[in-house]
C-alpha cells in the first residue's frame, strides 16, 4: 500500500470516528474517569519534582504533578492505567521520536508531567473514539443494536451534557478531598544521589 494511500485511509477512519456520536460518548466518559482518577490521587507535589530535578531518585513518578506508584493508587487509576495501555505505548513511541528536540528544551518534572498526562489524554481520547466507532460498527446490523444507536443518537446532547456536569462537580469535590487527606504513599521511597 503506497504511503499516500495508507494515510488517506487511516484519515478516513479517524474522520468517520469524529461523526460518531457513540464514539464521543465514550471518549466523554473515558475524559470524565481520566479527571476524576487524578482528582482522587494525592496533592500535587512541587517538592518532589524539584527534588528529581536536582537529580535524586523515587520509586515514584510524577503525573499530573502528582506522586505515582501504580502498586499504591487506587483501583479506579490502576484500572484506567490497564485500560489506557495502548495510548501509553504510542505516547512513549511519540516520546522517543520527539527525544531529540526535548533534549534542548528543559522544563522540569513538574510542568512535563502536566503536559505528559494532557498527551496521554489527547492520545487515549483517539483510542476511546475509535473503540466507540468499532462498537457502533458493531451495534449497527442487529435489531437491539440499531434500537441502542438510536437511543444514543437522541438523547446525546443530554448525555454529554449531564456527564460534563458531573464531572464539573465531582472533580473539585473529590480533589479537596484527597487535598485534606493528604501524601498517602508512606512506602515511596526517595533517595539523593
């Protein structure tokens, strides 16, 4: 298959997946799970970025600002992390393509783990798009199916609507919450070198 060829189909398949009202449906809620499983994570933490910037050393990685260790976040993060396998794996791809001109650009742990967890979200909203386009394609031939898409295609905007609402209120609520509860890893270690 010529380049050109390759390209205009996989354009094809991405602008059939941005007409797809399920396949937002999903990448909304797959957005919605994203926020409110960083919501729910420990408070950002300034000093330990700066402290891996200084060249020390963690079991614990920064995303979204925020400490990570999969083996002590909740269930809903690692389940999403489990879910969001594939986009990690483009974005690490992405991530060594782009290593060379990231090299002169230094922005510190902190403010790279913000525009790594807004790339993983951005790469991952594609992956939700495109599993909601396969399950409509799915969906489509069968009787229940088609009664479902139909539905999905009726009452979309309130969907979409009602799962920003919540989102819009739940995030919040669910981060001063975890602001209250505070840095809640005790075995993360962190040592200088």
């Amino acid at each position: 298959m010529k380049p050109r060829t390759a390209l205009g189909t996989v354009a094809g398949f991405f602008r059939s997946c941005a007409n797809s009202r399920l396949a937002w449906l999903f990448a909304s809620l797959h957005a919605a799970w994203f926020l409110l499983a960083i919501a729910n994570m420990s408070p950002t933490s300034p000093a330990l970025a700066d402290f891996l910037d200084k060249g020390g050393s963690s079991t614990a990685a920064m995303f979204a600002g925020r400490p990570f260790n999969y083996h002590y976040e909740s269930a809903l993060l690692q389940l999403l992390v489990l879910d969001d396998l594939l986009s990690m794996l483009v974005q690490a791809l992405v991530g060594l393509m782009l290593l060379p001109l990231l090299m002169n650009i230094h922005i510190g742990h902190y403010m790279g783990s913000y525009f790594g967890a807004g790339f993983l979200l951005l790469i991952a909203t594609f992956q939700w798009l495109a599993i909601g386009r396969s399950a409509q394609v799915w969906l489509s031939p069968k009787r229940w199916g088609a009664m479902l898409l139909r539905a999905c295609t009726h009452y979309f905007a309130v969907a979409i609507t009602l799962i920003l609402l919540a989102t819009a209120i739940s995030v919040p609520l669910v981060n001063k919450r975890s602001q209250r509860l505070g840095f809640r890893h005790s075995a993360i270690s962190f040592q200088t070198k």
